[in-house]
C-alpha cells in the first residue's frame, strides 16, 4: 500500500468517525433531554418523577401577604333564630346592695351560642313489631307488614349504610379506618365484607344518575379527559375521567389506552372540543376536535425555559 493510499484510509476513517460522534452527540443530546422532563415541565404523571422530585409552581408571586386579604368576607358562625335549647345565666344578687335578682326584671339578652355534638350519641335502634291480629266474625289471622326497611331480623338502616359510603368513595378513607371510625363513634362492629357489600348496593342504585351525567357529559360543548394509575386488588389500574365544570365522571379499567375508553363510551361518540393532555388514545378519535390543556403548554415552554 502506498503513502496516498494509506493517507485516504486514514481520512476516510477520520471522516467516518467524525460522522458517528456526531450522532453520538445528537443521542446524548436526546438523552439529557429526556431525562430533563418530569411532572414539572413536561406531560409526564408525578408518580414518575421518582425522590428528585421538582416542586417549582408554575403560578407567579402576586405581591400579596400571606393570611386573608382585606375586604374578604370570610367564614363564621351565625347565631341561629330557633336553637334546639336556651340556657338562662341570671345573676343571684346585686353586686351594690346584695339584693336577690330572682324574680327582677330582664332589661336586655345576651345572646352567644354553641355549636355543639349531642352528649352520647349512639344509635337510635327502632323495633318494628308485626301484629297477628284475629278477625272477631271468622277467626280469620292477619299479619302486619314489616317495611322495605326491615328484611331480616337485625340490620342497619339506610342512613348508616349512607355514612358508611360516603366515608369510604367521597373522603375517601380506606375501609379499614371506615371500621375503626365507626366502631370508635358509635360501637358498631362491621365487617369488611359488609362495607363493600354496602358500596356495592349503592352502585345500583346510582346506575339511572351515572346514565344520566354520561348523557349529559356526551352533549356538552366542551370536556376535560385524563387518566392517572391506582391500585386495584394490589394490581396496576387505570382511573378515568371524563368532566365539565359542573359534572364529573370517573371509571376503573385496567388499562389505560383506548379499550379503556371505547368501555367507558363517551369519547368514541363525542363530537364537541376533548380537552386533555396530548395522550395518543385520546387524538385516534377523529369525530371531535381536540385541544391540550393549558397546563401542558406551560409544562412545555417551562421545558424551553430551562433548556
């Protein structure tokens, strides 16, 4: 091999290699900015952000001090007009001339009022007795109806069932605190499987109002589309939500992308504005038009910001 042949190899390998640090360059370049994003400056969950987790608001400093601002109205007590009891202090002897001031004449009331728990709360338990009642012309014996409220011998009424729901899928808490709670307040002993035997009758019968906010939700101008994992059974899930500002619709499914949404129903028939987070399940459906959150366009230009 000659010296000007030689020479080329090494410039063609020179050129070569100049070409792959090149694109190494490009990849780390695509690496560090990929490991730049989390919750704070790109569409990803917070549960990905891991321990180095970035709290920077998005929201600027208004100026104001901290605390309520002058000419907020604020929250108070109010004294009621019919309280469930009046409690008279009247003084026993003047202070001047020792005089009794039981039976003086009231000049003016002080009002103040406490709101407060009954003493002792505890369950109110009624007995439905069903009478056998004999005819006096035949002899015949009829039997009083217990109420729809009273299937079985001993059972909680709809109003405990109602708490008990309401503690477990509105606060929420987890059941076990639900029985620690009850138990603590007001002695009762439930089982877990009572609880969820409970959440489950009120899903039946909330089924006519859940058909009613999807039908609703499905002719509204504009909706709100996200999804976040939960844990179900110890298992990985997806909760859905499909809202307005005054309807909201969640839905469980274990998975995330579109045979979660085509399940739910609403999306797939939608034609107004989905308003979400640039989710690719979200942008298949063609029928409405889509719009990102503005959270996101933030997220992404507070990304620009700081690269």
């Amino acid at each position: 091999m000659t010296a000007e042949e030689r020479i080329a190899d090494l410039e063609a390998l020179v050129a070569q290699q100049r070409e792959q640090i090149e694109q190494l360059g490009v990849y780390i370049r695509e690496l560090e900015a990929r490991l730049a994003k989390d919750s704070h400056n790109s569409s990803k969950p917070p549960s990905s952000d891991g321990l180095k987790r970035k709290t920077k608001s998005l929201r600027a400093k208004s100026g104001k001090k901290a605390g309520g601002q002058i000419g907020h109205r604020g929250e108070t007590l109010h004294l009621v007009a019919a309280p469930d009891a009046v409690v008279e202090h009247r003084p026993r002897h003047c202070p001047q001339c020792q005089t009794p001031l039981t039976d003086a004449d009231v000049v003016l009331r002080e009002r103040r009022q406490v709101h407060e728990l009954p003493p002792g709360v505890r369950l109110q338990i009624t007995e439905h007795q069903a009478l056998h009642v004999q005819c006096p012309s035949c002899a015949h014996v009829r039997v009083g109806a217990f109420p729809a409220e009273a299937p079985s011998r001993a059972q909680y009424g709809s109003g405990v069932r109602a708490v008990a729901v309401y503690l477990v899928e509105q606060q929420p808490l987890p059941l076990g605190r639900v029985q620690q709670l009850l138990s603590d307040l007001w002695r009762m002993r439930l089982g877990r499987g009572t609880l969820v035997g409970w959440i489950a009758q009120a899903a039946r019968v909330l089924q006519p109002v859940e058909r009613h906010i999807t039908e609703a939700l499905s002719q509204a101008p504009a909706l709100h589309h996200d999804e976040t994992g939960v844990r179900r059974a110890g298992r990985l899930a997806w909760a859905h939500v499909t809202s307005t500002s005054r309807l909201t619709h969640y839905a469980i499914h274990p998975k995330r992308g579109r045979e979660a949404l085509e399940r739910i129903g609403i999306l797939p028939h939608y034609r107004g504005v989905s308003v979400h987070d640039g989710w690719s399940s979200y942008r298949a459906y063609t029928a409405c038009r889509h719009a990102l959150c503005n959270i996101h366009h933030l997220r992404e230009l507070t990304y620009l910001e700081e690269q």
